[in-house]
C-alpha cells in the first residue's frame, strides 16, 4: 500500500456529521482526500463499537472504499499488556478490513522498560501480519523524547507519522523541516507523513494559512502524503480550515471499488435511488416468492426494504468472491426493528452494471423476540 494525497483523522464516528456514513464519504469525496484514519482499538479495548456492540468502523470503511478511499485504523496504546494489545490489534484489523495501521504511542511508553514492551507488541503484531502497512504516530521531535522506543517501532514499521502539531505558533514550514531532519538522523529512517493541526484551544488556533503551509511545505521537501487532527473539531470549529485543507490541490487517483463494496455502500445510504442506479435499465431481481424487472420496480422494492422491512438499517459486507461478469457476496444487517445474519447474493454483470440479481436472507424481528423474552421472564 502506497499511502498519498491528504487525510484526515476521525475520532469518534458517532459524532462525525451525525454518524452519516453518506455524509462521511461524500466529504471526503468533496475534499479529495486519498485516505481516512478512524481510531479502531484503545488498549485492550475496541474502539467506536457501542454497548449494544454495533460497530461504527466496518460500515463506514465499506463506503469509503466503494468511494475509492483507502482507510486506516488508528489505536492508542500503553504497553501495559503489549500482547493484548497486539491481539486487539490484530483482531480489529481482521473485523474491520482497513488498510493500514497506525500504533499511536505517547507518554505512557516513555516509562522505564516500555521498550521492552515495544519489542513483544511489534513482534506479535508481524508474526500474524508480516506484509501489512504499520505506521509509527508519535511526537515530532524525537530529541525532546528519547525516553519512547523510536527503534523498537521503526524497526518494524513502513512510515512514520509524527504529529506536527505546531500549537501556540504558526510556522509549520519550519517545524516540518526541523522534525524531518531530526527524524533522518534517527536508525532506522521511515518514510514520513506528517499529521497537522486542524483543531484549538482555548487561547490558540490553527488557520487556514497554516495548513496551506504545511501542505506546502511536504509536498516541497518530497513528502507523498499530509493528515490532519481532527475531522469532527474541524468542521464544527473551524470551518475555514476545513474549506482551506478541501481545497488544497494534491493530487489524488481514487481507486475502483468492486461492485460487492458499491451495492453495500449504496444499501447504507439509505437510499432506493441510489441503490437502484447501480443496475441495467433492465435489470431483473430474483428472490423465493418472485422475480421483478426494470429500475422503476426495482426502486420500489428497496424502498420498501429500507423504509419498512429494515428502517435506518446498517449493512455489512462479510465476504464477496467472483470475477468478470460473476459475483457472490454475504452480508448482515442491523435495523431499528429487525436483523439479517444470513444475507447471500449473487449478480450477473453486464458492462460493470448488474444485470441479474438473485438474494436470500431472513429477516429477524427484534421486538417479537423482546417481547418473547419478558413473556418467559414474567
């Protein structure tokens, strides 16, 4: 994985645009970024997954690359238990199909014997994904920080992401070449991309001018790629550098998405449509009980799908195969009312569009099942 073009950071999905995985992807679209970092794993724990266990962050990556997007999974780290939170890492990659990694290592592995720590969590981490993209997130400049185990990560790591956050000032050229320096006289060297500041404080705040700069600044000393913290922060706060990071002109090349990861990304945007775009004029749509034709039948059908059976229903890819014309994919749902763990499709293409759809799943009623429990309760 070549990681170029600008990104952003997003913390918390929930409150990003309000959740709206179509807002989410059409931003990014609209900003010409190249790739998105979501936190996927803090510690031990996973991350933007809620109590009743939805998960926020394998959606989302689906649209964005049905977008043409590539995504990372960012994860703070303690070292603490640098096993376990190896195997989170790893877990949560596997579930949620990001990109890339990146190991968000501050203060707490400045502590006497983290290196130690560093060595297991890193060694762990390339026992089970030996060729997978990892990316180093830590201070800017590594002079003031001997204590973190720069080699004990870098060793193991394709980049390295400093966070340039050039707060309380507003010179991120000078800070950039001063970070890059330090970083190229450090063993091992890793390509950098450097994280600016897109966010305030109380008494700072970074402007439009700044992030012009910076970018800048990157692309003038070689550097293939520029993120920002944060997203959310961003938009509400600071509008304008928001507008100045969007239009900034980095060249990217969007990637094609397969047509499994489309219908699903255009399944969550909750609009029958969109959904109904993706097939020939003639497009036929099999199931069990009958067999439709044509884009007007076709968007009545999801329309009662995802207003009536599956209202405000997340959907996620859990595997697709195929080639050329031939597709097979499964998948799951999770709506206000209901739940499919069954879905299985196949599509017939024909110049990229499909042509023929056969589907079956099952739809489970969660308040028949609520209202069965309380009956056996009372």
């Amino acid at each position: 994985m070549m990681i170029s073009g600008k990104g952003f950071f997003i913390w918390k999905i929930q409150y990003c645009e309000g959740g709206d995985t179509g807002a989410i992807v059409d931003l990014a679209r609209e900003a010409n970024l190249s790739y998105v970092l979501l936190k996927i794993a803090d510690g031990t724990y996973s991350y933007n997954v809620d109590s009743s266990g939805r998960d926020y962050v394998t959606p989302l990556v689906q649209s964005l690359h049905a977008a043409g997007l590539q995504v990372l999974g960012w994860h703070y780290v303690y070292g603490d238990d640098p096993l376990g939170e190896a195997n989170k890492a790893i877990q949560r990659i596997q579930q949620t199909q990001v990109d890339g990694y990146v190991i968000d290592a501050e203060r707490e592995y400045k502590d006497p014997g983290k290196n130690r720590a560093a060595i297991s969590y890193m060694n762990r981490l390339r026992s089970v994904l030996p060729q997978f993209p990892i990316a180093l997130c830590s201070y800017r400049f590594p002079y003031y920080h001997p204590q973190l185990p720069w080699r004990e990560f870098l060793e193991k790591c394709d980049y390295n992401m400093p966070q340039m956050y050039w707060q309380g000032a507003h010179n991120p050229a000078d800070q950039l070449r001063r970070s890059l320096s330090e970083f190229q006289r450090l063993t091992p060297y890793r390509p950098m991309i450097p994280v600016g500041s897109a966010y305030s404080t109380l008494s700072w705040a970074a402007t439009p001018d700044d992030v012009v700069q910076f970018m800048q600044a990157a692309q003038s000393l070689n550097l293939t790629s520029a993120n920002f913290w944060e997203w959310t922060h961003c938009r509400k706060y600071l509008p304008d550098v928001w507008n100045a990071t969007r239009d900034y002109p980095w060249p990217t090349t969007p990637q094609p998405a397969d047509i499994a990861l489309q219908y699903i990304a255009a399944l969550n945007t909750r609009n029958a449509d969109q959904v109904a775009s993706l097939y020939t004029p003639s497009g036929v749509h099999v199931n069990a009980a009958r067999t439709i034709q044509g884009v007007e039948a076709l968007r009545v059908w999801y329309q009662t799908l995802l207003t009536q059976l599956l209202p405000n229903a997340t959907f996620i890819l859990t595997g697709y195969s195929g080639s050329g014309n031939n597709r097979h994919l499964t998948w799951t749902a999770s709506s206000d009312t209901a739940t499919v763990l069954d879905g299985n499709d196949t599509f017939g293409l024909l110049n990229d569009k499909i042509a023929y759809h056969y589907t079956y799943f099952t739809i489970s009623d969660r308040a028949k099942k609520s209202s069965q429990k309380m009956r056996e309760g009372i």
